[in-house]
C-alpha cells in the first residue's frame, strides 16, 4: 500500500513537471499570411483630425501559455517600405529622407524584454524597438483578445496593443506641425500555434 | 511665315521651341523647389498641382510639335556642318524628345499609383491607368528626378553648341530658330 502510494505521488510529480515543461514551449507565428493581423498607426493632422495608416508587410513570432504569462516573448520585424496611407503621393513622402529614410532604414523590429501580467487579460510588454535607426526601450499596453481552436484543424491566440511614440525619440523630423510629434499605434495580432 | 523653309524654322516650330524651353526650365526649377517647402508654407498645395496641371498640358504641346515637324518640311543641315555635327545634333534632339516624354510618363505614374486621376487647374480630370508596379510612386520618382536632371544637363549641351555655332563658327544655326 505505502510503496504504491508513494510511486503514485512520485509519478503524478514527474507527469506534472513534464507537462509544464510542454506547457511553456506554445510557440505561435503571427499570421500575416492569412492577413489576421495589423500594425496601425495614427497621428494627428494639423490638430483638428486624425490621419491612420499601416504597414502591410511584417512578421513575427510570439510564446504564450495563460498558465505563465510573465514567461511570454514576442518579436516582430516589419519592412518600412509597405507603409500605406491610401494616398501614393503621401506615401512616396513618408518612405523618403523627411521621414522614415526606408533606403537606408528597410526594417523595423521589436524584441520583448519583459512581459508582465497586469491582471483581467492585461499584459504590460516592454520591448526593444528599432525604428529608423534608433533602439529604443518601449512599453506596449497589452490585451489578450481570446484563444482557442480554430475550424480548419489549427490553435490561434490573439492579443491587441498601444503605444505612442515619439517622432523626435527616433530621430524622425517633426515636420507635421506642434499636433503631430506623436504616432499613435495599433496593433492587432493573431498568431498560430507551431 | 509660319511653315518651316529648306533654310530655316519657321514662325510655329519656333515658337514652339522656346515656349517647350521656357516651361520645361521653369518646371525644373518649380519641381527642385517644391520638393523642400515645409508642411504650413502656402504653395505646398498648390506648387505640385501647378506643376502636374502645367506638365501635363505641356506633353500635350509636345505631342503637337512632333505631330507639326512629321507634316513639315525640315530645314536641311547647314553645308559647313561636319557629318559628325549633323549626327550629334540629330542623337540630341531625338534624346530630347524621348528625355520629354519618359518624364511626362514618369511624373504621371507617381500621382496616379493609388488609382487617383490628376486634376489639370481644376478644369478637367486626368484619370489613373491604375498601379503597374509594386511601390510605383517611388521607382517613377526617381525616374522622374534622375530624368529630369539628365534632360537639363542633355539641354545645356544642346544650348552650348548652339552658342558655340553663333559665337565660334559665326553661322546661322541659332538665328534660323529665332
Ligand atoms: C528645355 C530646353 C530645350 C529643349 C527641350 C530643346 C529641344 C530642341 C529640339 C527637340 C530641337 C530639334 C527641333 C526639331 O528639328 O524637331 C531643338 C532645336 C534647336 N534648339 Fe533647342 N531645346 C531647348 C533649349 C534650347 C536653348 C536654350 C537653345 C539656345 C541657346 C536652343 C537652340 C536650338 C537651336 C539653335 C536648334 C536648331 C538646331 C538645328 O537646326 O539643328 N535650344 N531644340
Ligand atoms: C518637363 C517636365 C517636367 C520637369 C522638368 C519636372 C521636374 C521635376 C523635378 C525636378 C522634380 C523634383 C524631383 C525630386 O527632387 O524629387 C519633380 C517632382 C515631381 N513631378 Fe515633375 N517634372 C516635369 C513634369 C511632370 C509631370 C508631367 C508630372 C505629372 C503629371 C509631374 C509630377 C511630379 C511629381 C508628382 C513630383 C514629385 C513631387 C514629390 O515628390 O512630392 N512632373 N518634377
């Protein structure tokens, strides 16, 4: 009796440890594939209305388990050149020298460095970004939007976040008037499962 | 008289050469300038829909003078010209008309790569051909700047052997185009 108790604990002990080790390795790909995710921006025009815009072509990967949220990272990579405004003109004007020099600066890239669980969802992610040459230290406020399977055979999870950054912090002209030094993000990710 | 002559251009040919250099100096000049105007100046509006609106009439102009040189006679070279001058000259202004309307081209491709047309003076509506291209606006960009400068530096060749033809060889190769 003592002696298969004792293995009982030790085995269900074994089986929990391994089943948090593959709990903590849920790898996701963000899906830019399918298109379920976006990377929005906004910034104010003149002072009296907004402008948004977005970056189509980026990837990236991100970890999560609900059970250790803190232990989650993610990494994004976007091509500056896909800005899109809807307005070509507009456009060929962000990609040059007075703004986002995508000659020189044909990436952008986030790296999370600690992720923070603030509770009801709320993730608090701070990362490295670098946009137009400068890294700099960021802090997206966070949100996860559900997981769960999906219909065609795949797990996904979602998360939306915000940030504001400054133009002047990456070396970015303030060209745009005293309303508009400031970029507002969006982000928006779905991300299946590996 | 209005038509060209064996010896010299006539009153249209001639006045279409110099009303083609005088806007095409001026559309350089507005183009190099108006890229650089802050966001809050009064022309960043209005300076590139005058350059669009004048560019576009322009080729238009263009189009007229080739179709008038086609159904005109052409002035003959003149005797003393070498081979090697009547050759060159004839390369130039071939290169001028292509260098014209590869930046007519260029120009209307950066508006229209959103499928917007382009208003001429508010008078009347270009419409877009639609994107050709992956991130046209800035390949037909840099064509259009580099284009551009090539058509000035091509011009300035161009008006240094006319003066070198006036001054140097002392013949009538600039008055028969005045
Ligand atoms: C944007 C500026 C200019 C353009 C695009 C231009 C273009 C041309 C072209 C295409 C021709 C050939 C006409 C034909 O037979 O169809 C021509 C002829 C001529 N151009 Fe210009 N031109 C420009 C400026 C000038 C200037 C500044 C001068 C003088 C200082 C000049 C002097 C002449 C003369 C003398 C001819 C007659 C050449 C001949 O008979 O072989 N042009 N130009
Ligand atoms: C002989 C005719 C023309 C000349 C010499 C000319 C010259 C120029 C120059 C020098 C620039 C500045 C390039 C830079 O530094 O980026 C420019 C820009 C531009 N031009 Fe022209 N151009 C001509 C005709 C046209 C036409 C016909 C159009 C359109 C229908 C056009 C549309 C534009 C546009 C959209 C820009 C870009 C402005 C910007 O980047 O904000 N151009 N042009």
């Amino acid at each position: 009796m003592k002696k298969t108790l004792l293995k009982h604990s030790m085995l269900s002990f074994v089986s929990a440890f391994l089943l948090m080790g593959t709990a903590s390795a849920a790898e996701y790909k963000i899906d830019t594939k399918g298109a379920h995710a976006f990377i929005n921006f906004k910034i104010q025009h003149l002072g009296y209305s907004w402008l948004t815009g977005r970056f189509n072509d980026f990837e990236g990967t991100f970890s999560y388990d609900s059970e250790k949220p803190n232990d989650s990272k993610v990494m994004v990579e976007i091509n500056t050149a896909s800005i899109d405004s809807n307005h070509a003109e507009r456009d060929k004007h962000l990609r040059s020298d007075d703004f986002l020099e995508v000659d020189k600066f044909a990436k952008a890239k986030f790296v999370s460095t600690k992720i923070t669980d603030k509770g009801n969802g709320k993730l608090e992610v701070v990362g490295d970004l670098t946009l137009h040459g400068v890294t700099k230290s960021i802090t997206i406020d966070a949100k996860k939007i559900g997981e769960g399977k999906d219909p065609w055979g795949g797990y996904r999870a979602g998360f939306s976040g915000k940030t504001t950054l400054g133009l002047k912090d990456f070396g970015i002209p303030e060209r745009l008037g005293p309303a508009s030094t400031e970029v507002h993000m969006s982000l928006h990710i779905e991300g299946i499962r590996q | 008289m209005l038509k060209n002559t064996e010896s010299s251009y006539g009153t249209l040919s001639k006045a279409l050469h110099w009303l083609v250099a005088l806007v095409v100096f001026t559309m350089f000049a507005v183009g190099f300038w108006m890229v650089e105007l802050d966001y809050y100046s009064d022309w960043y509006k209005t300076a590139p829909h005058y350059h669009k609106s004048v560019g576009l009439l322009l080729s238009l102009v263009v189009i007229f003078r080739l179709f008038w040189r086609m159904i005109n006679k052409r002035p003959e070279p003149l005797a003393t010209h070498s081979r090697l001058e009547i050759f060159a000259a004839h390369v130039a202004h071939l290169l001028l008309y292509l260098a014209l309307f590869a930046i007519f081209i260029s120009g209307y491709l950066i508006s229209t790569a959103d499928g917007r047309g382009i208003e001429v003076f508010n008078w009347f509506t270009i419409p877009s051909a639609g994107e050709f291209i992956e991130q046209q606006e800035d390949i037909a960009g840099s064509l259009h700047k580099w284009l551009a400068y090539g058509l000035i530096a091509l011009v300035s060749v161009h008006a240094l052997a006319a003066i070198k033809h006036h001054f140097i060889d002392r013949d009538n190769t600039l008055k028969r185009m005045l």
